[in-house]
C-alpha cells in the first residue's frame, strides 16, 4: 500500500508517480493508456493541444510536421493528424516515449494510418539537427522535477522550427478534488485512481511555469489557462 499523499498546493509534490516506475505490466498499461484517451477526450486535453499548434502554424502553410514529446497512446498524436485533415491540412506527427511497451501500444492502435510514426527515444538523445515545425508535449512535464524539465525545454525548443506548445495540469485544490472523485467513482485501474490526482499536486502554477520557461531561454511564452484545469504554454521561434 502507497504511503498518504501530503496535500500541498503552493508547491509541486516530488512523490512519484505510478506510471514512473521502471517495469510495468503490459496489460495494466494498455488498460492506463486507454482510459487516459477517454479523459482527454471528456476533459478537454485535445482542445489545448489543438489551439497551440492552431497558434503556431503560419497563415497560408498547408503542410507541417510535429514531434509529440511522452506520446504515450498515441492518442493526441492521431487527434493532431485528424484535426489537420478537417482544415485541409496536412500534418506528419512523430510520437516519442521512453517506455517500449507504450510505443507498441500507441504503434498498434493506430496500425494503418498515415502521417503517424511512433518510436521509443530519448529526447535528450535526439540530434539537433533532425529539426520540426513544432515540438509539442502533453502531460509530460509534470512527470519531471524542476533542473529536468528546464533542460528538456530548452532541448524542445532547440528542435522546433516554428514553436513550441506544451500542455499540462493546473495545480489546484478543486482540479485535486475533482478528478480524485471521479476517478475514484469511475475508474478501477489502479495507476489512474493513483495517478491522476498525484499528478495535480505534482503539476504547476502560472509562476511555475514561466519560471521554468525563463530559466530553459524561451522567448516571450505565452502561457493560457485551459477548460478544465489545464495550461497552456506556446513560445514560437
């Protein structure tokens, strides 16, 4: 049994989560990753990926590509593609993340679609030279403490043509409340029910946020709070 969670809002908790872990079962994931493609969907996540790359593509530009930082399922990467095609648009995503199992996942839920790719890579391993129109990562950056996230800013940005957008939690008492509630009532999956309301108390401020913005060099940030509980965070180029 996990030790009691310290409730504290003014700071980021360093507990860490479940889906950290080195080894996880492979069944119990693919069970995470589904339900986390339902909370995005219900919950607003797609939405502030969404605008940020609306934000960032130039007027006129027909064709742009995106590295989906922590891709995870995979999910929000086919969300970015889709909603491409609906503007007569056409995006070309590449979906990194540090867990083999989460890539074979995010590879077989989307087996078949174009403009998807899906490896297991480190984005600190990356080359500087292999560069895209945008970086975007969605819930990764509270998986990270402070001196790590700066670093994989300032690496995000060193990668991306046009920008930047980063899209995560806001740390506040009811988004805790809230989401600990529902998926307490709703979900049985034990990194979820774990998870989801440790990853608020491990998420950000607006101060937060642009400090670590600051701290990683980003030019001007713009950060924007989000339906539900969310922030987002675009810096262009």
């Amino acid at each position: 049994m996990s030790a009691p969670i310290r409730l504290d809002f003014d700071s980021r908790s360093a507990t860490p989560e479940f889906m950290d872990e080195p080894v996880l079962d492979a069944l119990e994931l693919a069970e995470t990753l589904a339900e986390l493609a339902s909370v995005n969907k219900y919950l607003g996540g797609y939405a502030a990926t969404l605008d940020g790359l609306a934000r960032l593509i130039p007027p006129g530009r027909r064709e742009f590509d995106v590295l989906d930082v922590g891709s995870g399922g995979g999910d929000t990467a086919r969300r970015i593609v889709e909603w491409a095609r609906d503007r007569g648009l056409k995006a070309r995503v590449h979906g990194i993340d540090r867990e083999p199992e989460a890539v074979a996942y995010a590879r077989l839920r989307n087996a078949g679609l174009p403009d998807l790719e899906f490896s297991t890579s480190n984005l600190f391993e990356l080359p500087a030279t292999r560069k895209y129109d945008i970086v975007h990562a969605a819930l990764l950056l509270h998986h990270l403490p402070d001196e790590t996230a700066v670093k994989a800013l300032a690496k995000m940005f060193e990668l991306c043509r046009l920008g930047l957008a980063i899209n995560d939690l806001h740390r506040h008492p009811a988004a805790y409340r809230s989401i600990k509630a529902l998926t307490s009532l709703l979900s049985k999956n034990r990194l979820i029910r774990h998870d989801a309301p440790l990853s608020v108390l491990r998420a950000f401020r607006r101060r937060d946020l642009e400090e670590l913005a600051r701290r990683a060099g980003l030019p001007a940030p713009q950060v924007s709070w989000r339906w539900a509980f969310r922030w987002l965070m675009v810096a262009r180029k």
